[in-house]
C-alpha cells in the first residue's frame, strides 16, 4: 500500500514538472520580445482592411486662405471664435493665399477669380433686420459707405467695383498665382448699431466675409469655390488699440489656471471656412435701376410680377393669388415670392425663400415686427390680413352714350324726362389729390389709353370748360357723380375729356 502511494507522488510530482515546463514555453512565445501588435497589424488581411478606411486625421484642404493682418483678443476662452478689434477707417490687410494643392481645381490655372468682401452682423437678430438697420445708418451717414478698399495700399487686385446700392460690400478679381493683399476700411463702429451707447464693449459685434467664386462658361463669375469670415468689434479711432491692451491687462492678473481656459492672441487673425453669404440683388437695400451683374448670387430668381395698375383701392385682381391682395394658405413657394414682390417686399424674398402661403400666413405680428422691424413688420402683417388703405377720395363716373344724348334733346321738346336710360357708374378711388390720377384712373376704369388723353376739362356754368387741375382735384366732394364726354383735340390728335 506505501508502494503504490509512493509512485502515485512521482506520477504526480511529474506531471507538475512538465505542466510548468509548458508554461514556461507558453511565456517565452508571448514574451514582450517575441509579442508586437504591429507586426499583427502588418499582416496582409489587416493591411487589406485598414486601407479601405477613411483616414480621420487627414484634414479638409481649403483652395485659398485670407490672414487679416490684425491681432485677436487674448480675452477669448478655448474653443470660442476668435475677436479681433479692429479702429474706424483704419486700413487692415487682408492677404489672399493660394492654398491648393498640386492638381487642385485645375481649371483657374492662369485665371482671375473674383472675391467679395463684407461687413456683415455677427447676431442672428440684427441679421434679419439687416435691411432697416443698413437704411438707418445711411440716413445718418449720408455719402459714406460701412466698407471701403484702400486702393492704393492694395496689391493685385483688379477691376474694383462698389455697388452704390450695397454700401457694406466691395468686389475685386485677382490671380491666385500672385502676391494679392487687400487692404480693407470699415467705417461703422459697433455702438452705432445698438439703443444705448455706452462705448465700445457694449457695442454689437460684426463679421468679415470673403466670398471666392470662379469664372463659368458664360463669363460670369458666379460659382462658388471657398468661403471664410471672421468675428470682429470696431472702435472710434485708436479705441481698438486701447481695448486690446485693457484685455492684455487683464489677463496678466489672471492666475495660471485662469490663463488655461483662454486662448493666446495670435498677431494676425486667420478667417475661418463658412457657408456662402446668401446673396441677392436686394439684400441690402432697393437694387438700382441698372442691376450690377458682378453684385448678384449664383442663383438667381425670376418671378412675371402681374400687373399692380387698378382702380380699386384694394388693387383686387381676380381673386387668385398671385393677382389679388390676399395671399391664400394655399399658395405655393413661388407664388408666394410673387406675392411679396407685387406687394413691395422684394427686399425679404431671400429671408422668405422657402416660405409657402400657408407658413407665412402663421407668423404673428410680433413675429413679423421682430423679423422684419417695426415698419416693414406692421406693413406686412396688414397686406396678409388684407388691411386695406382707405383712399382719400372717390369718385363715380359713367360714360355718356351717344344716344342718351340725343334722346336728352328729344324730352327737353316733349317736357318727358322718363327716357328710359340706365346709366352705369365705376367708382374712381383716388390715392393721391392730383390731376394726372384722375386722368390715369379714368383711363384704367374705361380702358382708354392714356397717351391719348390730352387734357381733362370739368364743364362749369353755361356750358364752359373748365381745365382740371390740382387745386379742383382737392376741392371734390368725395362721393361725388360725374358723366363723361369725350371731344376730338384741336389738332386732330387723340381727344379730351369733359366731365359733367
């Protein structure tokens, strides 16, 4: 019995030995000097796999970049944009850098691409009052302009055109081969845009946009190829200076741990990639009577416009919705930008673009105040609920028929008044207490033309004509009856017309 405990220990005792002797080869295989992960990874199946892969780390390559030769607050914490102080009127460069790389947009190869520079509202609120806020300002600043190119200082920039109708922009084309800085001045200052002026640092912020397009098979250069802005706050001259270094001040007391959350200011503000600035002729103020073709979007929207001459005071159509004042919920997108052209509110097209009847027709007038500021705002929530305007005079008048003329004669001989004669009145609503209205809606009610109409006379005591003027106009009797005769001109060329 000891014998056979004894050769079940040796047994046992063996086993563990080469059970220990396994690990041990199991440890000496996988050891750190045997064992790499990238020599895993290089096998041809991870190789395979890895390369079909996006790389994450490979960064989107812009084809230009603009440096504005400006220095960034320091008071700015990490991963805020940038702010950059710029002083009224003062000149800043703007470099404008070819960053393509080899075989990028080969197409402007030894072309001009054209750029556009603005100043644009940083806040969303003041961005849809753009349009009333821009009109302010120019009526205060009557001849200046928010933006300027300093065209002496500037370096490769050609043909420089200034839209008289969008104060806040400028355009130029350059050669992305050469050396292009652009110096920029703008003459707004922040406090200018807010209630209360309480300085510089309570004033709104603006952005400077720089907007690249290229040169397309027709010849205009309308498509898109990079966008960048930056945020900035202009001070009265040498107010910028004295800001950033209140802000550098500041930061100097600020502890170690403090100074971690801020970013450093850096001596030149880089432009940041954005979306295109949504232009369109309007977007400012009302385009000129020749619309520039270099100042409009790559998009342009053409709406026929019906025809706003009537004699109503409501100018009521046919009741549908492009003719009529009201705009029906069921409109669609484009009849809905015909509706706000024919009424005059061309300059909110582009806000209202995607827009159907039925959405604008939900806004409040508080939401229209605030979209639109407070004229534009009551105005148009009155067209929608088809608030019409009371005219300030109207008149009735009907065509005397030939007819009904020679039967007059005939009852004055007989004694018989009862001629039997329907006479048909059209009310005249006159917006205006003048004689060239009278004549225009005269033509309008009985479809005459108007270049024919030579003059128009009111028959006065014993038959006599009286030339109709202004002054009578205004001393109507509102409501008053008038019937119409019409007599051949002197001269054989069109007629005049008699009312009685």
């Amino acid at each position: 019995m000891a014998w056979v405990l004894k050769m079940d220990e040796v047994i046992e005792s063996g086993l563990v030995h080469d059970f220990d002797a396994s690990l041990s080869g199991i440890g000496q295989e996988l050891g750190a000097g045997a064992y790499s992960m990238s020599d895993v990874l290089a096998l041809p199946i991870f190789k395979q796999e890895d390369s079909s892969l996006p790389q994450e780390n490979e960064a989107k390559h812009p084809p230009f970049q603009y440096v504005m030769c400006a220095a960034t607050s320091p008071a700015v914490k990490l991963y805020d944009e940038t702010l950059t102080y710029l002083n009224q009127g003062q000149s800043y460069e703007i470099r404008m850098l070819d960053n393509r790389k080899a075989g990028d947009i080969p197409e402007i190869n030894g072309k001009l691409v054209k750029s556009i520079i603005r100043v644009v509202f940083h806040d969303r609120r003041l961005q849809y009052t753009e349009h009333q806020q821009l009109e302010g300002w120019k009526w205060n600043r009557p001849g200046d302009r928010l933006l300027d190119l300093d065209i002496p200082m500037s370096v490769g920039v050609i043909d420089i055109k200034t839209n008289p109708s969008q104060l806040n922009a400028v355009e130029f084309l350059w050669d992305p081969t050469k050396c292009t800085s652009a110096f920029i001045q703008v003459h707004c200052i922040s406090t200018e845009f807010t209630p209360r002026k309480h300085g510089g640092e309570k004033g709104v912020p603006f952005r400077i946009q720089v907007d690249t397009f290229k040169q397309t098979e027709n010849g205009e250069y309308t498509d898109h190829l990079h966008s960048a802005s930056c945020q900035i706050k202009v001070f009265k001259p040498k107010g910028a200076d004295r800001k950033q270094k209140t802000d550098r001040e500041k930061m100097e007391k600020r502890t170690a741990h403090e100074k971690e959350k801020y970013q450093p200011s850096y001596d030149t503000t880089v432009l940041t990639e954005c979306s295109p600035w949504p232009d369109t002729p309007t977007t400012f103020v009302n385009s000129s009577p020749t619309p520039a073709p270099a100042f409009t979007s790559a998009q342009h929207n053409t709406y026929s416009v019906p025809d706003s001459n009537s004699s109503s005071p409501n100018h009521q159509g046919d009741g549908s919705s492009q003719g009529s004042g009201d705009l029906h919920p069921s409109a669609t997108i484009q009849e809905t930008q015909q509706w706000l052209l024919k009424h005059r509110f061309s300059t909110y097209t582009r806000l209202f673009s995607n827009f159907s009847g039925a959405d604008l027709l939900k806004l409040t007038r508080e939401d229209l105040v605030q979209i639109c500021g407070p004229a534009d705002g009551i105005r148009l929530y009155n067209a929608l609920k088809s608030r019409s305007v009371r005219p300030r005079l109207t008149i009735y008048v009907c065509q005397e028929p030939l007819r009904s003329l020679q039967l007059e004669r005939q009852d004055a001989g007989n004694g018989d008044s009862s001629n039997g004669a329907i006479y048909v009145y059209h009310a005249i609503y006159l917006e205006e207490m003048a004689a060239s209205e009278v004549t225009r809606k005269l033509a309008l009610a009985f479809n005459i033309p108007l270049h024919q109409i030579n003059q128009v006379y009111r028959q006065g005591p014993t038959g006599i004509h009286i030339l109709v003027n202004d002054q009578m106009v205004q001393n109507f009797q509102d409501e008053s009856c008038f019937l119409f005769t019409t007599i051949k001109a002197e001269n054989g060329e069109g007629f005049h017309i008699i009312l009685k």
